[in-house]
C-alpha cells in the first residue's frame, strides 16, 4: 500500500498540447506546497532521455516518484501522454495500490487544436505537426472508465476549478514536508 487515506492521487491524460502541464501548473498554484507533480516529459525526456515505449525505464520511474511522495505525505499529479497500452497497468496498480482517492482525467482536445496550442509552446521549434501526428491517439482512455473526459470547451481555469472540487484538493491542508 501506498500514501495515506488522505493523500490524493490525480492523473492527468492527453495528447501532446492539450493542456495538462497547464493544468498541472493551475493545481499547484492553487494548492501551493505540499502538491508534487510527477511529468512524462521530465522524467522520459530529460532525467532519461528515453524514447516513449513499451517497458521503458520511465514507467517505472513514474511509478517510484509518485509512490515515494504520496508515502511522503504528497498529493501527487501524475501527468502527460501516459499512452494506455504503456502506462495504463502501472496506473491501475498505482491507484489499487494507493491507501486515499485517485482521479483520472483525460483532456480530449482536437488534432487541430493541439497544433494551434503547440504553435505557441517555447519548444515549437523542437518537434512539429509531423511527430505530433505520430504521437496523437484519439480518446486513448485507461479501462475501467475511471477517467472524466474534458473536451476543449473547459477553459483552463475552469478544468483546474474543476479538478480541485471534484478532488476535495480546494481547502485540503498541505500534507507534504
């Protein structure tokens, strides 16, 4: 087992530039401390610099950060792509695993619009409409149904309102250290 009855798991889903660092950020910034955030990117990109595929390190690596804060007394953010046949097993356990509530979220967001979004990224010039379109997958959702589905009509602050209401995160005092 893992965490507390009162530490919160959240796992933020979607395709690439469909808001979930955003999101991510949003929740931190009304939370404040005590809130760990656990990114795809930043541990496949830049701790491993890894290639996202079946059975890489990363999976794992998630799996251990968000382990080790929610036992640490964090509510944690687990989020990026997170592809259902890679990570979908290791965030079933995650949640069977974990002693308080877990959320899923999945941000639903049209190819046209994530290349509009990504357009206005400070790593535009990294990647672009031909590897975003190799990376997208449309409503790649976990099993179980143990996702919320939000579309694009959620504005921003609206999905991170959202999120901590449906969560019980708004009045929650900071667990962690």
């Amino acid at each position: 087992m893992v965490g507390t009855e009162e530490t919160q798991l959240v796992v933020l889903r979607g395709n690439s530039a469909s808001g979930k660092l955003s999101v991510a950020a949003g929740l931190r910034e009304e939370f404040g401390r005590g809130l760990a955030l656990v990114g795809q990117d930043n541990l496949h990109r830049i701790v491993l610099r890894e290639r996202d595929r079946p059975g890489a390190a990363n999976i794992g690596l998630i799996d251990s950060v968000a382990r080790y804060a929610l036992d640490a007394g964090y509510h944690v953010v687990v989020e990026g792509i997170l592809y259902a046949d890679h990570y979908g097993d290791m965030l079933a356990q995650l949640r069977v695993d974990h002693r308080g509530r877990a959320h899923g979220y999945y941000l639903d967001a049209p190819f046209a619009e994530t290349l509009a979004r990504h357009a206005t990224k400070p790593q535009a010039g990294e990647y672009g409409e031909a590897e975003m379109h190799d990376w997208s997958r449309a409503r790649d959702l976990l099993s179980g149904a143990v996702e919320t589905v939000i579309g694009t009509d959620s504005a921003l602050a609206e999905t991170v309102d959202r999120i901590l209401l449906d969560t019980g995160l708004v009045g929650l005092p900071a667990l962690g250290r």
